[in-house]
C-alpha cells in the first residue's frame, strides 16, 4: 500500500490489501443547522492539547520509540470542529489557552501544581463560564499518565483531599464544574487513546507504578458513584490501536485528521443519546 501526503511525500507498507491511499486537503461543505442533531444543552469542551490541535498546524515528528512515517505539517480538524458538524449546541464553550490546556494533566503532582486542572478549576480568573445544566467533557488521563500524577484511592474523592492525587482532583474538578453549571449538569469523560510518546506507551508503568489503564478504572469508579455520568470509550471503540498510531498520529500520540475521523466516532455515539436529555 501506498501512502500519499498532501507535500508529496509517499510511503509504502507490506500489504496489498490496500493499493493506494491519499490524504487529501479539498475543502469540504459546512453542515447545515437543519440536518444537525439538536441538542438541549450547552456544551463546555475541556480537554488536553488533542483538543487544542483543532484547527491549528501540527507538525508530524519521531518522539522516543515512535518514528512517524510522514512528514511536514497539517492542519487539524479536531473533536470541537468534528462534534459541532453533527450536533447543533445551545451554546459551545472550548476552555484554555487557544481552545484545550496543553500538557496538562487532571490530577496534580502537588496542591499548587500550575498544570493540575483541578488547580485551574479553583483560580478566580480561569475565565470558565456559568452555563447551567451544560454538558461539559474530561479528556486528561494520557497526560496524567505522563506526569506521573499519583493515584491515591477512592477515599480521596470520597474526602475531598485535594488536587495532589488523581482521585482527590477529580471530585475538585466535578464540584467546580457543578457550582458553574449546576447539580444536573453532564459530565461526558474519556478513557486515553492508545499512546507510544516520549517512551510511555499504552501498557508501560510511569514512574509511579501506574498504567493508562489505572487511571481509566479510577475514573470510572468516580463516575459510578455520581448521576448524569456518561463514558467514552476511545480506547477501544476508536479504532485506533497501538499497530496503527504510525498512520493515525503525528507522534505517537496527537492525533493526525484520519486519526480524529476515527477517535470522534465514541463521542457522537454517547452524545446522540443525550440529545433529549
């Protein structure tokens, strides 16, 4: 099969159940209101910088044991782009700097960490809005993984210990979020996509002993202790695995336009049936 980029470049890989593939720029028709999915509620996206890359030039590149087979530079078309072209929200709110908080991480290493967006939730000038009953989603465990945040246990969340393990930072960011947007706002979280950058990969142990999928079981036993919870399972239903992250990422771990067709798919499916609600 033979792969072809938009600066010319091509690569081929041993197969022959493909021929040829092409990534191609042509501009595409914006959808219209009338055959978007309305939805009742706002939505508030927080995400890590996978969501920042929306719109914005990425530059494939090598990192620690991933080698990309492409290269030069491409603009994204991210989840707030992908979701918005099928959902027609109230209101649409795309939290930190330039529309994700890059390189942060949910939980943090400290109570002060600057880069704990359990932190950020307490600080007067986030600039969050006060959108009652919104839908808001939680996409940060990857970068929690990377950051070797440590776990605590579910006593943290249950006590409210603070930001300096994941489970304490993950009941400060739901009663924040709850204060802004109320007791019946929805929460729409995920799991991590598979990752293989800067030499933590889908299955390693950071340097606190935890795997992605610790942070993921943790996550989950918060949500199911609280209403108005739904999972996003990209992990597993994206498609997106560790064999194909060299054609779906630009680095093993930020996601390449073909890799954002397939990740979204989990989140419209979850957020179809939280069109009545």
């Amino acid at each position: 099969m033979v792969v072809n980029t938009l600066d010319g470049n091509a690569t081929t890989y041993p197969t022959d159940q493909i021929e040829s593939l092409t990534f191609s720029n042509e501009p595409t028709e914006p959808t219209a209101p009338s055959s978007k999915i309305k939805m009742k509620r706002g939505i508030v996206f927080l995400g890590h910088s996978i969501w920042r890359n929306d719109n914005y030039l990425v530059t494939y590149k090598s990192s620690g044991s991933f080698v990309t087979p492409f290269t030069g530079v491409f603009r994204g078309r991210g989840y707030q782009t992908l979701l918005q072209e099928v959902f027609d929200f109230p209101s649409v709110a795309s939290l930190g700097p330039d529309g994700g908080y890059s390189g942060y991480s949910l939980g943090g290493t400290s109570e002060t960490d600057s880069k704990s967006i359990a932190v950020v939730a307490g600080q007067a000038n986030n600039g969050w809005p006060n959108v009652k009953n919104a839908i808001w989603t939680i996409d940060f465990i990857t970068n929690d993984f990377k950051r070797n945040v440590p776990l605590g246990t579910f006593a943290d969340y249950k006590n409210a210990t603070g930001p300096a393990t994941f489970y304490g930072a993950v009941r400060q960011l739901y009663d924040k979020i709850k204060e802004l947007s109320g007791s019946n706002v929805i929460i729409v979280f995920g799991n991590a996509l598979k990752r293989n950058n800067s030499n933590y990969t889908s299955t390693s142990r950071n340097t606190v002993g935890c795997t992605l999928a610790d942070y993921e079981l943790a996550l989950l036993t918060c949500a199911a202790a609280n209403t108005n919870w739904y999972f996003v399972d990209q992990n597993r239903l994206s498609g997106i695995t560790d064999e194909n992250l060299p054609a779906v990422t630009a680095d093993g771990l930020h996601l390449n336009n073909l890799g954002y067709t397939m990740a979204v798919v989990p989140w419209i499916n979850v957020l179809r049936t939280l069109a009545d609600k």
